[in-house]
C-alpha cells in the first residue's frame, strides 16, 4: 500500500497531527514525579553529608522540599526542550516520507529510532544525571560552601572535553568552562546535548570539612556513590519513559497507516 504524493502543505498538517502523540512534558513530569521526589530526596541529603556540616531534620526536610520542588519545576522546562525535539524528528521523519511516497509501513517502522526504547533510555539517563548533579549543586550553595570541583569518571568513556575538565575548580556561583568555551554549573547542565548526553561526571566540594580536603580515596567513594545512586535512578526513570514512549509509538505508527489508508 502506497501512501500517494501529497503537496508539501498537507504533508506537513498531517506530520503534525501523528507527532501529537508525542507525550507531553507534564505528563511526563507527572509520571515521574514519585521516582524524581524519592532520588532526589536522597541525593540531597548526601550532597550535605559530603559538606561536613551536622544538620538537623528540619533542615533536612527543608533542603529535600525545595530541591523536589525546584527540580520538578527544572524537570519540566527540560522534558519541553525534549519535546520539542521529538515531536520535529516525527514531524520530519513522516512528512520526508509522505513526500517520497513511501509506504506507511515504512514510515511507522523509522519513527522506532524517534520513540523506541533506545530514545527513551537516552532522555532517562540524560535527565536524571542533570536532575541528580544540579540538586547536588544547589545544596551546596545553600550550605555556604564556597568552592566545588568537577570531577570525571577517569575511565575510556569519559568524552575529551570532560576529561580536560577533570579537576576543574569554580568558587560555587561561577561556571564550569568546557574547551571551547561552552559553560555550565553542573554536570550535565550544558546548554550542548554534546556535552551533556550520557554525562557521568559529578561535581564536590572542595573541601569536605572545613579543615580537611578530599583525599582521592574519599573522591573514588563518592564516584561510586552518585554512580550507583544514578544507575538506580535511571533504571526506574527508563521503565517509566519507555513506557510513555511505547504508548505514544503505537499511537504514532496507528495514525501513520490511517494516512496510508486513506
């Protein structure tokens, strides 16, 4: 069954009406939200046990309702950015392929790549490493350290541009400065996807007390530490994306062999 040729207007309207099954950024935050609120929670009250400092359960609490809060908000304006995305590689991907007459089959076939669950494990592992340093980052600025350090996984995946980073120091509100001249405060917080896809990296204090400086034995655990809390949290987050992601494939490629059908 071929899709006939369509002018390039109509191609485009009815691109836009499949992408429409792209889930939007709130429904994903909203399905997220009990995953995001329990990790971030936890990252939070780590990144102020590496600070040294003796808090309270008040304090706690208040740190975890703030960085949840400001997270959830930060979750969303990201997804967006995602969105966006998507639904133009849909668009692009269904439009391309209505204009060469390709069959609906085809096309359903190639919007895999867009919602398939390689995609979705990328923004899964993208969001909640960006998700888990930017909250590290903003305990610590609340907790008055003064200066923090990026520091790599030091393994064969680490990309050039974070490995020259390795060590960088910043006093806590200025950037971290990648080669090239690309900035941002956190790991994973670049405005790039190059420089922030699949990020590994993780960002200290750098002073873990106020008399004593990391040691590369305290550096080691605390790699371990944030790798293993951000595994875990994005293996929940990828079973929730995917399947966001599956349903709104099977609505995608069902609206594409409805256009074949017509």
């Amino acid at each position: 069954m071929r899709i006939p040729e369509q002018r390039a207007a109509s191609g485009k309207a009815k691109a836009r009406k499949v992408a429409n099954a792209v889930p939007s950024p709130a429904e994903l935050t909203s399905r997220l939200g009990p995953t995001w609120r329990k990790h971030i929670g936890e990252r939070i009250v780590k990144a102020a046990k590496t600070t040294g400092e003796t808090l309270t359960q008040e304090q706690i609490r208040e740190l975890i309702s703030e960085g949840v809060k400001a997270e959830a908000k930060s979750l969303e304006i990201s997804l967006a950015g995602v969105d966006k995305r998507t639904r133009k590689r849909v668009e692009d991907i269904v439009s391309s392929g209505l204009s060469k007459g390709q069959r609906a089959d085809t096309i359903a076939a190639r919007l895999e790549g867009t919602l398939g669950a390689s995609r979705a494990k990328a923004v899964a592992s993208t969001e909640t490493h960006r998700a888990s340093q930017s909250a590290t980052f903003e305990t610590l600025y609340r907790l008055g350290v003064d200066r923090r350090q990026w520091v790599t996984e030091r393994d064969s995946r680490v990309r050039s541009a974070h490995r020259a980073m390795d060590g960088q120091v910043r006093a806590i509100d200025k950037p971290f400065r990648a080669p090239g001249g690309s900035t941002a405060m956190y790991p994973g917080g670049f405005d790039d996807p190059a420089l922030s896809v699949h990020c590994r990296c993780s960002v200290v204090p750098l002073k873990k007390r106020r008399d004593a400086e990391w040691t590369e034995r305290e550096i080691e655990a605390e790699w371990r530490s944030v790798e293993s809390d951000r595994k875990a949290f994005e293996a929940e987050a990828s079973v929730i994306i995917q399947r966001a992601f599956r349903q709104s494939l099977a609505k995608a490629q069902a609206a594409v062999r409805r256009l074949g059908s017509t």
